[in-house]
C-alpha cells in the first residue's frame, strides 16, 4: 500500500508541463485510472480544477497537478459535482486564488499527512470481527481446503462493507455541507 502514497508536494514537478505530460504523470501514477485529454479539459471547462495559464502551451502548474492528484483520490468515491463541491469548501472560486481560504500546497500537505496515517495505521486498526468470522466459518462445516478460501472472501467483503460506509457517510457529508 505504501507504493501508492502521495508524491510529496515538493517532489511534484517545479517546471510547467503540457497537458500530453500531466496525462503521462497521471496515468503513471494512478494506473487503475486512464485520464486523456478530454477528460481534464472537462474538469477544467466545467470549473472542477482551475484553467491552465493563459495563452501558454506549458500552462499546467504543480498546483494543476496538486489539484489532479487530490482529485484523483475523490474520484472513486465522489461524483464530479460533489468533487467540485468539495474543492469550493477550501477554494470558494476554482479560478480565483484570492478567495482561497487554504492553499492547494497546504491541502495537498495535510492530505498527504493523513493518507500515510492511514496507511501506517490500517493494520493496526481492527476492521473486522475475526472471531466472528473464524465462527462463521466452523458453522458453515466447510472442506479443510476452502476454509481460507472464505476467510480471505469475508475479510475482503468487510473491507468492501467498510468501504461502502465510508463512501456513503462522505456523500452525506458532501451533501449537507456542499452549498454552505
């Protein structure tokens, strides 16, 4: 899990790029995702992330990519509009760097410290009943050979159960605090 933590955000690239290598970047890093051009321009067009620099061919920044990367994380959980709700939490304008009341570069931080938190701390944390499940197990008089087979199976659909909540108390969260 540790291989997928956050680039920090003074490793994230200091030159501006060209959307062709913000696409490379992220797919790059986000493999289970596949960003095209499209794709960004839409979160752009539809004021989820701010707009390239004017004018320029290099006009994607680190904070283009430090929007993208938080993104990137929302995607699996949040529709584009609650992302967007999100981002306007912290930024109000996505366009207008005046009216933030954090920077990208403090966000990204803090959310780079709380992702390698969680992930020091996912095992530690009890995420399921074991006992629990090693009774479901006896009960269910299975054959020697499937026993872990189902054990991995009911631990994985915890985590799934988990998952599920989490998404759905984000949603809420999203929802009820969105439009303020």
């Amino acid at each position: 899990m540790s291989e997928n933590s956050l680039v920090a955000y003074d490793d994230l690239p200091e030159y501006d790029l060209f959307l062709s290598q913000v696409i490379d970047y992220l797919n790059n890093r986000f493999e289970e995702e596949k960003y095209t051009n499209n794709i960004v321009q839409n979160y752009i067009k539809n004021e989820v992330i701010s707009k390239p620099e004017d004018g320029k061919k290099r006009g994607y920044t680190k904070l283009h990519l430090a929007q993208l990367v938080l993104l990137s994380y929302m995607r699996p959980i949040l529709t584009t509009e609650e992302i967007k709700k999100v981002f306007r939490l912290a930024f109000n304008q996505i366009n207008d760097r005046s009216d933030d009341i954090i920077s990208w570069e403090k966000a990204y931080k803090v959310f780079d410290e709380i992702q390698n938190e969680s992930l020091d701390n996912f095992l530690t944390v009890q995420r399921f009943n074991e006992e629990k499940l090693k009774k479901y197990i006896e009960e269910s008089e299975l054959k020697e050979g499937d026993e872990e087979r189902i054990l991995i199976f009911l631990v994985v659909m915890s985590l799934i159960a988990q998952a599920s909540a989490t998404k759905k108390l984000a949603k809420k969260i999203v929802d009820q605090y969105g439009e303020k």
